[in-house]
C-alpha cells in the first residue's frame, strides 16, 4: 500500500482509532490487521520491532534514543504508529480489558524499574499495575513532533496514553492534567475532528478525563458538544408502574425517554457480551413493570456512550443520595439491557454493582454480578473489547477486585476481604481489618515485612499512621527526595486528627504546593486555618477545594466565613449563594445569606432568603434584619445594583404576612407591619396598620410581668412610645369616624401603661422616668386630638 497518500492514511488513523474497519480486511496492512485482531504481542515481537526497537533498549537515555530514530526514520513512520497503538492497547488488555498474560516482552521488560520512576511522577503508580513499559514506550512514541506533524491522531493517542497513567497514579498529577488539557485544546482544532462520529469520540473521551479530576464544568461542556454532535436528547419522564411483585397501587417510576434527530452512527455488536444477573429477590421485580406504554429506542454504540457518560456526569456532579440515585439509574438500565458493546456493558454492570451495594435487597447481586464480572475480564482476550473503551468509564481489574473485597467486608466476610486486600497492596483497608479483628498490632506487622522486602514511601506513611510515630513520616519524606505530597499529607492528617491545627497546617500547606489537586487535603487545610485564625490561608483553601469540589455547602459557607473576616462581603456573598445551591434545605445557610445579603444592600434576596428559611424552620425571629429591609423600603434606599427598593413594597408586605403567620406573638414584627403598610398610603392600608398597631400593643404586654422588672418595662415603653408616633402618624390620613376609634385606642393603652409604670418602684429610676413624661406628652396630644374631633361633630 502506497502510505504516501494521505487520504489512505487518514482512513487507516480513522480505523485504528476507532478499532474495526468496515472495508475488506484485504485492504488493510498486516500491522493493521493484527492490531484489529487484538494480536498485539504479535506486533511488538514483529520483525519491526526487534530491529529497530530493541537495540534501542540499552541506551541510557532511551526516551531521546527512540524520538531520534522516529526522526531519522520518516519512511517508518507508520509501523511507529502501529507500535505506539499495540503497545498501549496491549498495556490496556492486561490492566482494564483482560485476560492477563503474565509472559512479558521480554527484550522490553528490562526497562521497566526505570519506567516506573518515570511513570511515578514524585508519588507511587498502583501496584497493582501490570507492564508499566507498555504504557511508556506509546508515550514515547506518540509523543514524537515529527510522528505528530504526520499523523494527526499520534496526539489522540497520546491524549488516551495520559487518561490511562492518571489512572494508574496513586494520587492525581497537576502536571499531567495541565499537560493533558493543553493536549485537548491542540486536538479539537485538527482536521481530524471533521469527521462527525471521531468529533463525538473525542469529546467522550475528555469528558471522561476532566471526570477523572472531578472538573464538572469542564466535563458538561465537553458531554454537551457530544450530545449536539450525536443530536441526541435524553429526558427522565415518569410513567405509573410497579417496582415491587405485591405492589397494588401503581406509582410514578422514572424511565428514560430517548430521541436520536439523525441517523445513528455505526457500530458493530459483540457477540460474546457479559451477562446482566437477575436479582431474584422475593419482594423486588426484576425490573419496572410499566402499565403505560414506553417507547423505546434503538440505538447504537456511540449514542449509547453518551447515555453512559451522562450517568458519570450526573453521580460525581450530585450530592450522594437517594434522589440521586433514583436519577442515575434509568441511564444505567437503558445501556445494561441494550448495549452490544462490551466495554459499555461491563462498565454499566459495574456501576449498578456500585449503586446495589448499599441496599440489602441488592447487595447478594452486587457480589454475584462483580465476581461474574471479575470472571469475565480473564476470558480469552476479542478485539471487541477494545471497541469504544476509552469512551466507556471502565475501571482497571484491580478496582473490580477491590469492590469485590468492599462487599466482602460490608457484608461481615471480613477475612475473606482481608486476603484480598493483602493481595491488592491495599494497605490501609488491610489495617481496617485488623482493626475490626482486634489485631490492631499485626496492620503494622505486616506493613513492617513489606518494608522489609521493599521499603516505598506509601508503606513509610503507612506505618506511621499505624504506630503515630512521626519518625517514620520524617524517614518517608527523606526516601522521596522530599518531593512527595503523600508523606507530607500523611503527616498534616496525623496532626490534624490530635486536633494540634498550628503544627497542621505547615505540613498540609507543603502537600498541596506540591500537588494542588487533592480535594481532602484542602478542605482540612481551610478549616485547619480557621482554627488558627489565619483568614487569607482560610480563604484561598477553601476556595481552590471548592473549584475542584463544588457540591459541599460547607466548604462554601466556611470560605464566607473567611472572605467576611478578610473584610470581603462581596465574595462572602457568591461563596454563600453556591452553598444554598449545593444543599437547598440547611436553614442556617439561608440564614447566613440573609445576613451578608441585608449588609450589601441586597434586598430582594433577603427577601427570597427569609421565606425560605421559614419553609425549612417553620418559624424564625430576627427583627434587626426586618427592621433593616423596612427601613430600606419606606426610605426607598438604593440597593445594591442601584434599583429602587420601594419597587420591593409588595413583596415585603408578603414576607410579614407570612411571617407573621408563623411569629404571631411578637410585637416588633407587627410595629414593622404596620409601618410597611402605611407606607402605601391607602385609606385600607391605613386601616390595616393601625390593626397592626394594635397587635402589636397586645404582644408587648401579653406577659403579666412585664412591669416588675426593669428591662421589661423599658422595652414596653419604648414600644409604646413609637407607637404613640405611629398611631398619631397613622391617623392623619383617616375619616373622623376612623381617626376617633384609632386614636381612642391608642389613649386607653397609653394610659393602661403608665399606670402601671407609675405603681411600680421602677418610676424612680431616670430612663424610665424620661420615657413615661415622653409617653404622657403623647397622651395629652391624642386627647387633644380626641377633643377637636368631638368638638367638630
């Protein structure tokens, strides 16, 4: 085949990306052929490769040895290509795909103590990993500028190559997420992407990536452009159905609904597909028996990763409850009884084995269905496997087993979970264990013997968590080259548990200048900083936990906290209105808004805020924020975007009668009524405040004792004072009729007070005192008033 037409190039990079070929294997190159049979040992033990790879491997610098061969070789660069391809497909059979082929190549192999160190990145790879020299030498190859300015594709592969090591990595990498970012960005501006069905591919593909660091705003954008690609629209609808084989009554059950606005993409179905377990439970159905009828929709394997893609979008982007739950699963039922792709049918299976875990009607299944699951990983490796992988979720084998043990030991098998968790390296599951058998002692044991064998800095870490001996954090870090952000997270976490916040939070502070992208370590960090009243580390922690984590509404609120002790309300305001949205129904958020909101001069949402919290709560008092937001109306004082308040009148009278609804017994709340209602200057309003008014009178005194003490009494008479001023105010705009019975009652009431004041001991004291001559002088108004009135009729 004449490789030097570019359009046969670009239909074999079309082909090897998406893993099967729709033409006549004839057609195809026999490297080709091999990768799309899944022979990738083959391929990497090709004549290829043992002439022009392996003399390579002695090199001391074996990276610049095979960028320089690619460079000198440009009539090979294809047969590059397929090498990079087969090892990276190969590196995924052994850890992701199955079956596990313990013969290593090996004239590569030999490298693969000094891949790790690379593939490291300052922390630890899973140990779990197999054939890390796969993974190194496509990254290698793919990362070639010359391979790059032929094949558009080699920086795709290059792209998948970086999605799989952050898999591998035990803790996130900055530095291959911000290398892979720039990667994606390069990526959707090629050629390449014309095509309609790579374009959605590819966009699968980096959803799943910035899933993978938890960035949800960037994952949606990239699900979205997929979806409008695909043209597929997916809504949760409800239909009466029955869930449960005794059930009478038919409720409203969630199910899918599906339209595909073109014509669907290609794809080819696996004929060896994992089996979906039934539930056989005596009480459960197998599955929604729907009495209306529901439609379905056939669809093919790319729209059908979109749907899947959309599950992961939804559980990591929503709080993890049962509502959630009731959510995502539709989306999961839709691919488990549809697809006839493999990677998609075993990473679904997966996920509901994850959902089912928690419920003891569900959680046998979950532990038959991920055992099946495991089983079907080492079955006799088909080059289906590979169709759509990268756009599939799927977890490495090694995850699958550690759910396995997960279940095992929620279900109260705890040896069985411990020999798997001391078969995974999963050390410190292997001390929870130990913990529970009360062999607290042997975690370290263990740990000790592997030092023994082996001595990493996971298991340093680990050992001083299991003895609280900080030595053994000072010897990890020393092993590291003090360049890991475990060791110094492990020793942040140990002094944070003492509740010792100062000698925290320098070690914290190190772990995530060295690796900025651990969510847990930031949000300690933040409240680590509170505790020592260190506002501006407080701040910028919980500010950078909640880019990465946006869905706790206590790290939103407590970055509030900080930014109004920095003096910054503003940005206290947007951390607070992201907090309500991360849990709606936490009335002490509301409450928290309400604040910031009134000092801003945010009215309207102290508005939305009070009615809420009175939704949550039932009833809440806090007249300085009432009296605040009436002042602002009656005054018409601009709020905080420069608007009218009065234009909010309406709106506030509608918070009082709620409120009051709620608070019925407190006079300050009434007093503010009525001053709201006057404000609108009708003759029914006028009526209104002065019932207020008088509500408000009846509240204050409603307590027998209000005179014997002398806080009482003042509260009464500054009360009765300002409504004196009110009633007065009030009665200005009346009839006669209406202003003799307001100003009738007023003067009863004045008088019933002093009175009252005046046969009590407390007449002596100056403030008092001051205040009854006040309230008289207002008594001598009103019968004046009184008396003009009676003398005009």
């Amino acid at each position: 085949m004449d490789f030097k037409d570019r359009e046969t190039e670009k239909q074999l990079e079309r082909v090897l990306l998406i893993n099967y070929s729709t033409s006549k294997d004839d057609n195809l190159p026999s490297i080709v052929k091999a990768i799309l049979a899944a022979e990738y040992a083959q391929t990497l033990n090709s004549e290829f490769c043992l002439e022009h790879i392996k003399p390579l491997v002695g090199n001391k610098d074996f990276k610049k040895s095979i960028l320089n061969a690619i460079q000198a070789e440009s009539e090979l660069h294809f047969n590059w290509l397929c090498t990079g391809i087969a090892s990276i497909l190969y590196f995924v059979q052994n850890n992701w795909t199955g079956p596990e082929v313990k013969d290593d190549i090996n004239w590569l192999s030999v490298i693969r103590n000094n891949v790790l160190q690379e593939l490291s990145l300052n922390d630890q790879c899973n140990e779990n990993m197999s054939k890390p020299e796969l993974l190194h030498l496509a990254k290698t190859i793919f990362s070639s500028k010359d391979l790059q300015n032929v094949f558009e594709s080699s920086l795709w592969w290059l792209f998948r190559a970086n999605l799989l090591h952050s898999t591998i990595l035990e803790e996130l990498s900055a530095v291959l997420f911000d290398e892979t970012e720039s990667l994606i960005l390069k990526i959707v501006e090629q050629d390449i992407l014309q095509d309609t069905f790579l374009k959605t591919l590819f966009h699968l593909e980096a959803t799943h990536f910035y899933l993978t660091y938890k960035r949800i705003q960037n994952s949606e954008h990239y699900l979205k452009i997929a979806n409008d690609v695909a043209m597929l629209r997916m809504e949760l609808v409800g239909a009466m159905g029955k869930r449960t084989k005794y059930q009478q009554e038919e409720k409203a059950q969630l199910f899918l609904k599906i339209k595909v606005n073109k014509e669907l993409f290609p794809s080819r179905e696996c004929k060896d597909l994992p089996k979906a377990l039934e539930l056989n439970d005596d009480l459960r159905l197998e599955r929604i028996e729907f009495s209306e009828s529901v439609e379905k929709v056939n669809l093919n394997a790319l729209e059908e990763a979109i749907i899947l893609a959309t599950h992961f979008q939804i559980k990591i982007s929503l709080p993890k409850d049962k509502l959630t739950d009731e959510e995502i699963i539709p989306y999961l039922t839709t691919i488990i009884e549809n697809t006839r792709n493999w990677s998609l049918k075993m990473s679904s299976l997966c996920q509901r084995c994850l959902l089912e875990s928690n419920h003891k009607r569900t959680i046998e299944r979950s532990m038959s269905q991920i055992e099946y699951l495991i089983e079907q990983l080492n079955n006799t490796q088909t080059a289906y496997k590979m169709d759509l992988f990268f756009a599939s979720g799927m977890k490495p084998i090694w995850q699958y087993k550690h759910m396995l043990a997960d279940l095992m030991l929620n279900v109260g098998m705890v040896k069985g979970a411990l020999e798997l968790y001391l078969n995974l390296y999963l050390w410190e599951d292997v001390i929870v264990c130990y913990t529970i058998l009360e062999l607290k002692h042997k975690a370290a044991e263990i740990i000790r013997q592997q030092i023994s064998k082996k001595p990493t800095v996971k298991l340093w870490c680990l050992l001083g968590d299991a003895t609280q001996d900080t030595d053994c954090y000072e010897t990890a870090w020393q092993l590291s080259g003090k360049k890991s952000s475990r060791v110094q997270r492990h020793w942040g976490l140990y002094y944070f548990a003492m509740k010792h916040y100062d000698e925290a939070v320098p070690h914290l502070k190190q772990s995530v200048e060295l690796n900025n992208i651990q969510e847990n370590v930031w949000i300690r960090l933040g409240f680590a900083a509170l505790q020592i009243e260190d506002w501006k580390l407080a701040a910028t922690a919980y500010r950078r936990y909640c880019e990465l984590e946006q869905t706790s509404f206590e790290a939103w609120n407590n970055l509030a906290k900080a930014c109004i002790k920095l003096g910054d309300k503003s940005r206290a305001w947007r951390a607070l209105q992201d907090a309500v949205k991360c849990n709606y129904d936490r009335w002490e958020i509301w409450d928290n808004l309400m604040v910031v909101s009134i000092d801003l001069g945010h009215f309207s949402e102290v508005i939305r805020c009070y009615h809420r919290i009175l939704e949550i709560k039932g009833s809440h008092t806090d007249v300085q924020v009432l009296r605040i937001l009436t002042k602002a109306v009656v005054d018409d004082i601009k709020d905080a975007e420069g608007n009218s308040s009065r234009r909010l009148l309406q709106r506030t009278l509608e918070l009082f009668g709620h409120l009051t609804s709620c608070v019925p017994n407190n006079s300050d709340i009434w007093r503010l009524y009525a001053e709201l209602s006057a404000a609108k200057k009708t003759e029914l309003d006028d009526q209104k405040a002065a019932q207020y008014l008088q509500r408000a009178y009846r509240c204050a005194v409603s307590d027998p004792r209000w005179f014997q003490t002398a806080d009482g009494t003042q509260s009464v008479l500054d009360l009765s004072l300002a409504l004196a001023d009110d009633y007065l105010s009030c009665s200005r705009n009346c009839t006669a009729v209406q202003k003799r019975a307001m100003l009738g009652s007023a003067k009863l009431s004045l008088q019933s007070v002093v009175k009252k004041v005046r046969d009590q001991e407390l007449i002596n004291q100056t403030e008092i005192s001051k205040s009854i001559e006040e309230i008289e002088e207002r008594l001598n108004e009103i019968v004046k008033e009184l008396a003009i009135i009676n003398t005009m009729n």
